[in-house]
C-alpha cells in the first residue's frame, strides 16, 4: 500500500482534515521518489502532540560480560541485576558455573566452579557469561521479585511547509499540457514535500537546545540513523569481517548480530544505488543465461537467511556507505492529528492566488535494538 500521508483507522468526522483534502495528489507520487514509504504505508494512527512517545519494555536480560576477575571464584559483572543464587551460567563453550552468592552493593557473583563435571577453563575480562536459568530448591522459600522498567521514547513532529503562488495572469492563459496552473503547482510541490519526508525520516537529528522549538528554534524530529544506537556496526569490528565494501559474507554477520541483540526479526534492507549493485553480485557468478534468453536480469529483490527474509529496497537517501536493517513492523511515519499535508489558500493581496502546501509528521520507531546500520563502506 502506497504512503498517502493520513492515519488509516483514526480519521474520521471528530478529526476532520484542515481545508483541501490531497490524497488524490498524494497517490500519483512515484514509489520511486519515496520507496521507504511506499513500503510502510499509512500508519494505524495519529500523533496527538508534538512531542509523540511510545513505551518499551522487555524481558530481564540473561546475558553480560565479566568486568573484572577478582579470583578465580569471585568475577564482577557488568549486569549484577539478572543474577540470583543457584543460577546456572555458560561460561565459554562447554564450561558450566553455579552461583552461590550475589554481591549487589560490589556487582559480584560468587560461583562453583565446573558444575554438572564440566571442565573449569581459563575466565577472562570481557568474556561473555550466559545465565541458563534459575534452579529452585523444592520447598524453599519464594525469591526476590525481578522486574523489567518500561521506559517512555519520544520524537518531536516537524512541519513540512512550501508556499506556491500563481498570477491572474498565468491562471487565465492556455497553456500546452496543464488544464490548471494551480492544481499543477500543487501536484509538483507535494512531490517534493513527501521527497523530504523521506529524506528527513531517515537522515533527520533533533536540536542539540530546545528541540521542542521556540521562536527562533526551528523542532524537527530525529530520523533512523539518529535513532539506531545498539547495533552501529562496520567491517572489522566484532564478528564482522573487514572490508571496504558489502559482502554477503559481512551482511549475513550483521543481521546475525541485530537478531542477537534485540527483540524482532529484520525484514527491511534499505540501501542506496551503490550497495545495491553490490548486494546483486552475490549471486553473480551462479547466474547462467542460454540463447533463447532474451532478457538479461541483474537484480536481487529478496535475501533470505537464517535471521530473517528481507525485502531489499534501494532509496537515494540512504547515505553512500550504509545499509539499514530494519524491522518494518516497528516502525511508523504518523501525521499530527488534522495535519496530514493539506493545502491553505492564503489571503489575496494583489492579483495572483496564493496558498501553503504543509504537513506535520513524526517517527515513530519502536525498539532501536531490533534494527541495525552497517556503516564504513569506502569502495
């Protein structure tokens, strides 16, 4: 469903439209023009206030790194808050440990060594520890309650404005191929307005001071890029390999990592011109053409791995060098309520028509950890 710019479900005669109503205008826009979205289409809803919020929450972790070894029984942890006594962790591939005390106030655990007779290994600063789950005694007592905090995300909602202006003059003359210069200035600048739209719910940062605007601060909400904070990955860091540009090998070790590291599954690959190129050559040396071929296909539409199957969409906004995992269903592009983009005749001061076309949207994009960037492409 292409991107009309309305809410799907809460428009209606309680929320009417401001002025002239443009979904016909909106719906000759070119998928091309904003791919991202055209795939996301029109959200469920609307926001209410400028400055939109959602909440998240999710399950207490079971995993952490060891932040210092104080002995070969006693190791602090970086997360003491998902440890309780008789805990059975993971410690390196085949090792098992069994906690026996937790120190909140120092953020230390106290373990039993090689546990069930596995082999105690080498622990080291950084190594990852796995919490396999808890081991209750039968008759004991009920534990201390644990408990997940939801937090509040926000973004602030930004106008879209462009001023058209058309003289008594033009309006009146016949032109070739325009039955109406104002509808046609109309048409021509929503282009450009959802072409922003775009470029700004992806590439778009928030003031640094007063973001929610003032007089002299123009609010403006943060985009994609801005949002992404768990999973910024680049060649040769972590488990992805190096190299100056995309790999199949580097793209399949990424969405590895963001299926890892959040709560969804990736289902959006959104690139750029060049990436793109790429990502077709992943299969290029399997392609093979006869002579009753007669067309020449260069394109690869869908990848398929283990961590998900994704759709890949090429759009010219994303920067050169990056590559957007997304999970699509998180994520949402909402109108202010009654400020979809909508035409405003203005006052007339002279002999010409003159009105504003603009439009007030957010983004709303929900558990940053199930997304990633790849980022660092030089080639």
């Amino acid at each position: 469903m292409s991107f009309t710019g309305k809410a799907t479900y809460s428009a209606g005669p309680s929320l009417p439209e401001i002025a002239e109503d443009v979904a016909d205008l909106v719906a000759i826009q070119s998928v091309h023009e904003t791919p991202l979205l055209s795939v996301l289409g029109d959200p469920a809803r609307e926001a209410r206030s400028t400055y939109h919020e959602w909440l998240e929450d999710g399950p207490v972790g079971n995993t952490t790194t060891i932040s210092d070894v104080v002995s070969s029984t006693v190791w602090s942890v970086a997360d003491i808050n998902i440890f309780r006594v008789g805990d059975q962790l993971q410690v390196g591939a085949s090792e098992r440990a069994l906690v026996t005390a937790v120190d909140t106030a120092n953020t230390r655990i106290t373990v039993s060594r090689g546990y069930g007779g596995t082999g105690a290994g080498t622990v080291e600063e950084d190594d990852v520890v796995i919490n396999l789950g808890n081991a209750a005694l039968e008759g004991a007592d009920a534990g201390t309650a644990r408990f997940s905090v939801r937090s509040r995300i926000g973004n602030y909602t930004q106008i879209f404005s462009t001023t058209l202006e058309v003289s008594g003059s033009e309006l009146a003359v016949r032109k070739i191929g325009v039955r109406d210069e104002m509808d046609y200035q109309k048409t021509m600048r929503l282009r450009e307005l959802l072409r922003d739209l775009e470029n700004t719910v992806i590439n778009g940062v928030a003031p640094e001071a007063n973001p929610q605007g003032s007089a002299t601060v123009r609010r403006s909400m943060r985009g994609i890029h801005s949002f992404i904070n768990t999973n910024r990955l680049s060649p040769g860091t972590g488990d992805i390999p190096s190299g100056n540009s995309l790999t199949e090998e580097i793209l399949n070790r990424s969405l590895q990592q963001v299926w890892r590291n959040g709560r969804g599954n990736v289902d959006l690959i959104l690139v750029n011109g060049r990436e793109k190129r790429r990502i077709n050559q992943f299969v290029a040396s399997q392609r093979r053409f006869y002579s009753v071929n007669e067309t020449y296909k260069d394109m690869v539409s869908v990848y398929e791995s283990d961590f998900g199957t994704c759709r890949i969409v090429v759009s010219r906004n994303v920067p050169v060098g990056s590559v957007l995992l997304l999970d699509s269903s998180r994520i949402g592009v909402l109108p202010l309520s009654g400020r979809s983009f909508h035409y405003k005749p203005l006052a007339a001061t002279g002999d010409r028509e003159s009105g504003q076309l603009l439009g007030e949207y957010t983004l709303e994009f929900r558990d940053e950890a199930a997304h990633g960037v790849i980022e660092g492409f030089t080639a």
